[in-house]
C-alpha cells in the first residue's frame, strides 16, 4: 500500500472548503495523477467550513493554526487563511522552519514576505509553492517558473482581479450600480475578505510584484508599485470609452524599460478587439511579451472551484515528487530591482474634464496640453447635462461641460503638470478624470 500524502489544511472558508471538497470528489483520479492518495488528515477552522457540504471525514480539529503547521503527523501545510500577518505568517515560518512543504494561495503573504520564506524553505530543503496566488485557477506561476525558463521576458500584463473585472462588467453591459455589482461578487465567494483590497487596487498589486519577480528574477518589490484602483470610475467613463472604441479594465503591467522596471496597476482603457478588452466577468488573462513569443493565458480569476484547482494541482505536484524551487532559481540569487519612476511612464490618456461652460475654458484647456507639449488626437465638449449616449438630465443641465481628450503618447509627468496648469485656472468643478492607455 503506497502512503498517502497526510494534508493539514488552515482555513475552511471559500478557498479551503472548496479544496477538501475537490480532494473528496476527484479521489481515484488524483490518485492517479499523483501515484498516491492525497488525504485530509487535520484542518484549523475558526468557524464552521463555509461550504456545509464538504465532507472533513476523520481529519482531526486542531485549534491553532501554528500548532497545525508544526503537527508531525502531517506532509504538508496549506494555509487558507488570507492576510499578510500572523497568523498565516507564523503558520507558514513554523512549517517550513521544520522542512515541512507549504502551499498557498495567500498573495499578500508572497508579495510581503515572499522572498524570505522562499530563503527559508530553500535552507529547509522545503517546497513551498503558491499557485492559486495569482489568477485563481490559471496556472501563470508554473509558466513563468518553467513553461518559460529559456525565453527573456519583456513585460507581463493583464488583468488580474477577479472581482473588480465583475464589477466593470457588470456595470457597462447591465448599467448596475457599482455597489450592487461588489455585493454578487462578495456573495459569489470572489472578494477579498477586505474588498478594499480589491477595488482599490492592491490585490492586484500583489499578484503584479509576484509575477514581476517570477518574469525578471527579480526580488518581489511590491512596494514599487503604482496603485490606482477602480473606486472614482463612472459609467461616463465606461461609456465614453466605448464610443471611443475602447472597453475599461483595471491592468496590472510590468515591463523592463530603459531606466529598470516599471510596474503599475490602474484603469486602463484597451481597444475593442483586443484579446483583453474581452475579458468579461471574473475571467482574468495574463499576456506575457518575450524574445522569443508572446502568449496569453485566460481563465476563471476568482471563486472556491477555481482556485482549488490550483491549490490540488500543487498538492498533486507535490505527492508525486515534482519539485521546483518556489521562485524558480534559488531565491538568494535574485536581483535587487531597479525601479522605473511611474513619472516616467509614456503612453496614450483619456481625460475627462468637467469644465465650467464659459467663454475661454476650451482656451485654457488647449493651452494647458500645449504649454507640455501634448498633442491631441481627439478633444469632445458635450453639452452640460448630456450623457454620453444623449440622454438629458434636466437636473444638471445647468452644470459643466464634460470635455474628453484623448491625447498622443505622452509622459505621466506631463499630463499631470498640463492638468495642474489647467486646475489652478478655476475651470474645471471636478477633480480630473484620468485613465491610461494601452494600445496592444
Ligand atoms: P475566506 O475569508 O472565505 O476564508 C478564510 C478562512 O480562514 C475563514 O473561514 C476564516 O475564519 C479562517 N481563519 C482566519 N483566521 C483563522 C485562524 N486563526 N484559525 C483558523 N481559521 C482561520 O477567504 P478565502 O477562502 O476567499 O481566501 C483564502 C485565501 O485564498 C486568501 O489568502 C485569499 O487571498 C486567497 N485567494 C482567494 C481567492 C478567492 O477567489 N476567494 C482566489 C485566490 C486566492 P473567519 O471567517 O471566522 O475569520
Ligand atoms: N479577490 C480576488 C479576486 C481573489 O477577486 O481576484 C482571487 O485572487
């Protein structure tokens, strides 16, 4: 009789419930993949698991995850239990303190505090793999780690939030409140336990600083970020775009530029058309731009199925022996990362002013992108009180002129200095509306 692989597993919310039921339903065929059987033997659980329906069988409670994560009876941890403290990072640092194998799926963990626990696990002779930590159930960390090992990566990208992609569709294609459309994807299991991490940005910050590390052998710098998230977008916005040709998603982007590596993560406005621009729901994509190819990746972001899938693939990887170091070169080894100024950033914007309707304010404008050298390649004023699509809106007819530029390539700093000039002239009655734009 060949030994099972003995799991304990911390957290039986979403993720966690999802897994032992997967581990339950797929028995016989994950013994088969694996060579072995893959068997629950404990779980840590605050509550009871959030799917009633599993089947925990005779894995026995214990009652502190760290004492779980030190338990001899088991061959591995996974911690499902989320947040980049304790105590998940205690958890993970007492199993693999003990060269006792770690999977994961807690991004704000790896983004924080990735490198050295990959330093540890590697002194340990531990795995410790995290593929559900990005992109749910796309396996984006083992094509980089190895599917990719002999090509040089020029930039990765895509979208990488289940929950604000939901959003954005929601709201463009049924005109949903972007309140009622964070509330299904809280319901669907999709957000983050602080959904701020989400629609502010910062979930996919930390998917971006892990997959920037895997790409450029890189230490994982998620502190290098720039994070704008989805929370000041409008459905003026979502709908301007799309008369424009565009659709709006919330981009993470690493590329290698002249003065080191840029990484940010805000709205992006792509063109219709483009593999990304139909990207709808809690579907991510990963694009990844080579030497040698380009690719992208597609598939369910968020959600217990979809990321179980990815925690039982490393599970799988594990009982049958296959190993690959967690950043796939010796963490040690990777480089400090040169930082590329965010002000430096060039491309394509969309901005959206509300402008005071009165003579001259279309002057200001025009004078402001001039005085930085931006050239324009479309500028629309619409009447006060019209949306985009004509619809009035008796109440604000008296209001100001939403005027749209879409300007050439340009630089970050540029724009905001342009935009600056423009607010201290007293024309416009909002705060700027700004998004980039990625052309392919
Ligand atoms: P949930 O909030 O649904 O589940 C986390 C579970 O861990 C909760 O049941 C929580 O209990 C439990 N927990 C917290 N602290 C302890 C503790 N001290 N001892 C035992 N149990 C504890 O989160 P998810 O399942 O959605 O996410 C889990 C991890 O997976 C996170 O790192 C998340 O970022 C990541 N992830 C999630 C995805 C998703 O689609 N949901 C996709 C990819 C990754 P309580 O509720 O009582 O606090
Ligand atoms: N809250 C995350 C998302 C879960 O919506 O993408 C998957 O990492």
């Amino acid at each position: 009789m060949v030994e099972p692989l003995k799991v304990g597993l911390a957290g039986l919310g979403t993720v966690g419930s999802a897994v032992v039921r997967m581990l339950g339903q797929s028995r016989d065929a994950l013994t088969l993949r694996a060579g072995r059987p893959i068997e629950l033997v404990a779980y840590a659980s605050k509550d009871p698991p959030k799917d009633k329906g599993i089947d925990l069988g005779k894995a026995k409670k214990v009652s502190d995850p760290v004492a779980l994560a030190k338990d001899p009876g088991i061959d591995v941890f996974v911690e499902l239990m989320g947040g980049e403290g304790d105590p998940a990072k205690a958890a993970v640092e007492a199993a693999l303190g003990q060269g006792r194998p770690v999977i994961t799926a807690n991004k704000a963990l790896i983004a924080k505090h990735g490198v050295a626990l990959a330093k540890l696990a590697e002194k340990n002779n531990a795995a410790f793999s995290f593929e559900a930590a990005v992109a749910g159930g796309i396996p984006v960390v083992k094509t980089l780690r190895e599917g990719l090992g002999g090509a040089r990566i020029t930039r990765v990208y895509g979208i990488l939030n289940g929950t604000c992609n939901y959003i954005l569709t929601r709201m463009y294609k049924e005109r949903l409140s972007f309140a009622a459309c964070l509330k299904e994807a809280q319901r669907l299991g999709y957000a983050e336990a602080d959904p701020s991490f989400d629609i502010g940005g910062f979930d996919t910050a930390h998917k971006l600083a892990i997959l920037t590390s895997l790409a450029f052998g890189s230490e994982v710098d998620s502190e290098a970020i720039y994070v704008e998230g989805i929370e000041t977008l409008s459905l003026a916005d979502l709908e301007a775009a799309d008369e424009l040709g565009y659709r709006v998603k919330l981009l993470g982007v690493a590329q290698r530029t002249e003065t080191g590596i840029e990484q940010r993560v805000h709205p992006t406005m792509v063109p219709k058309g483009s593999v990304i621009a139909e990207i709808d729901g809690v579907l991510n994509a990963v694009a990844i731009d080579s030497d040698m190819l380009g690719l992208t990746l597609v598939g369910p972001g968020a959600g217990g199925p979809a990321t179980s899938s990815a925690v039982v693939a490393d599970l799988v990887d594990l009982a049958s022996g296959r190993r690959s170091l967690p950043f796939g070169r010796p963490a040690a080894s990777l480089s400090k990362p040169k930082r590329a100024p965010m002000q430096r950033h060039e491309g394509g914007y969309y901005i959206r002013l509300a402008a005071v309707d009165r003579p001259g304010t279309m002057a200001i404008i025009a004078k402001g992108m001039a005085g930085e050298n931006i050239s324009l390649e479309s500028i629309v004023q619409r009447h006060p009180g019209l949306r985009p699509h004509g619809g009035d809106d008796p109440k604000s007819a008296e209001g100001p002129a939403p005027v749209i530029l879409i300007t050439y390539a340009t630089t970050e700093d540029a724009v905001r200095r342009a935009l600056a000039a423009v607010e201290r002239e007293g024309v416009l009655a909002e705060k700027p509306q700004v998004i980039r734009i990625e052309k392919s």
